[in-house]
C-alpha cells in the first residue's frame, strides 16, 4: 500500500448540528483559506453581522447560501433563533464584517450558549486585524495586550488607558477613523511619547502603516482633511524610567514655570512629549513645584 493513501475515510468537511467560527478577509477577497470556503459552501446558515458584505464574499467565490444577520442589535434574540437550529442538526457558520468573528465582533454570546449545550464548536481560523497589523508593525510579538476598543465614557477611557500605561507589553487597540485621532491624544496623555503605529485600509489599495512617536502619528493624521478606514494602533509597552533624567524633567519644569508664559496643562504635555513622560506624571510634579515656590524642589 502506498505510504500516502488513506487508511480510513476523512471526516466531513461539515457536521450536523455543528457551529464554525470562519475568519473572513479584511478586504482583500482573496485572503480567505480554503477550508473556509468548504465550510461556506456546506453550511445550512450563515450568520453574518453584514449580510450585504458576506453577499459579495460569497459570489465574489460562487457560493450561494441562506443568510441571516446576526449583529449586535439583535444578537441577544438570534442567539435563541440559532441555537434552535443547532439543536436540530443545522450546521450554522458565523462570520463577521472582516476577520476573526468574536474578536471585538458579534458572536460572544452565541459561542457561550453553544458551548454551554454541548454544541461542538469548530474555529476555521485565518485573517485577523489584530495579528496582520502586530506582525508588520516592527513593535516587540513576543508578547501583547490586546484591548479591542476603547470605551466612549470619558471615566473607563481613562481608567483603561492608566492600567495599560503600566503594561510592559505592546499594546493594541482598535478604533474608528472618525476618533482615532482623538484615541492617540488621550493615549499620549496617559502614557506619555511612546513609539506607536497605526495600520489602516490593511489589505486593500490603500493599505497604510504610520510609524514613529505618538504625537508625530497624532499630528499626521490630525493635518488630514479626511481619515478613511478602520484603524489598529499599537502603542509599545513600559520599559521604565531608565532612559529618562528626573532632574532634566525637574529643570524644563523651573524654566518653563520661569518663563510665566505656559499654562501648567501646555506645559505638562510639552515636557511630557520630550521625555516619553505620562502627562499627568508632569503636571503633578508642576502643581508641587508651584505650591513649593520657585528654585526649590
């Protein structure tokens, strides 16, 4: 018997009664595996978050399958809806705009109430924002914190941003081009000048990387009259305060106090981007040093 022939039939590429979580292309319709497209071809039910997007997905590769939307608005009744029809043998696929479902998309809550049952659940893994963008950054992979996006309300925002600034690990989030701007100024606050990058329209025509310090990145995008495409930024991870003089922050700090013409929020983010030092860090240390009075530290 040949040393390649096969001793026993494969397994169907699709099982009843089964749920595939299928990683679907950021733009590009060509990145998808095609272990994904057998488990499109074959399954009874596509959820998608977009059914206009998964629609030309699936021609785009002649496949036609019923869908259903399954997003975020509706995701607490369709969860019932699907699990009906899990429980009856269908074999559903769960997809997402672009990428990995589940990964800051729909699909949490389906995977949770088939996984509870006793559903089999199979991922058919492939592309993902998060890992396209670590691998060109040119940031540290060993390691990374994953934060997906950043809560709307001012508190939380900032609660998550001074939990991360402590992170050792790049750090990843994702963000709209509408606020992503604003997402790098708030991060600059709280972290200081750090090394970041921002991949956007990954995959597609346009396809970009921004690389450099925080408030260069801030300042490119903020002279753009218009931002199109999602966004993953990365921000490098905490090495200390090794490279950094405080007494050099102390001295800008006296001058700048001195000088009487900057207003201790200016001036605290000025020093806070020469030295890669968290604003709020700066400011505290100006507040004591006007209290204290001049030449005394």
């Amino acid at each position: 018997m040949p040393l390649n022939s096969h001793t026993r039939k494969s397994p169907p590429v699709v099982e009843s009664g089964c749920l595939y979580i299928v990683a679907t292309p950021l733009g590009n319709l060509a990145d998808v595996t095609l272990r994904a497209l057998d488990v499109l071809r074959s399954a009874d039910i596509v959820a998608a978050e977009d059914t206009r997007k998964t629609r030309r997905l699936l021609g785009h590769h002649g496949i036609q399958r019923q869908l259903v939307s399954y997003h975020e608005h509706n995701e607490r009744r369709r969860t019932d809806e699907l699990m009906a029809h899990l429980a009856r043998g269908s074999r559903i696929a769960l997809v997402s705009d672009a990428g990995t479902p589940c990964i800051s998309d729909p699909g949490y809550r389906l995977v949770t109430a088939a996984a509870n049952a006793g559903i089999k659940v199979v991922p058919i893994p492939g592309v993902s924002a998060l890992t396209a963008a670590l691998s060109a950054s040119g940031l540290p992979t060993d390691a990374f914190v994953f934060a997906g996006f950043a809560p709307k309300k001012e508190g939380r925002r900032r609660e998550l941003f001074q939990e991360l600034a402590t992170s050792p690990y790049t750090v990843i989030l994702y963000e709209s081009p509408q606020r992503v701007v604003g997402l790098l100024g708030d991060i600059l606050d709280a972290m200081g000048d750090r090394s970041c990058v921002v991949a956007r329209e990954m995959t597609k025509l346009h396809e970009e990387f921004l690389r450099g310090r925080l408030s260069e990145v801030r300042e490119a995008l903020a002279d753009r009259e218009k931002i199109k495409g999602e966004c993953t930024v990365l921000i490098s991870g905490r090495h200390g305060d090794i490279d950094v003089n405080w007494s050099d922050v102390q001295s800008d700090i006296q001058k700048g106090l001195g000088q009487g013409e900057w207003k201790p929020g200016h001036l605290a983010r000025a020093i806070g981007e020469k030295f890669g030092v968290p604003r709020k860090k700066i400011y505290n240390e100006i507040l004591r040093q006007k209290q204290r009075g001049p030449d005394k530290r």
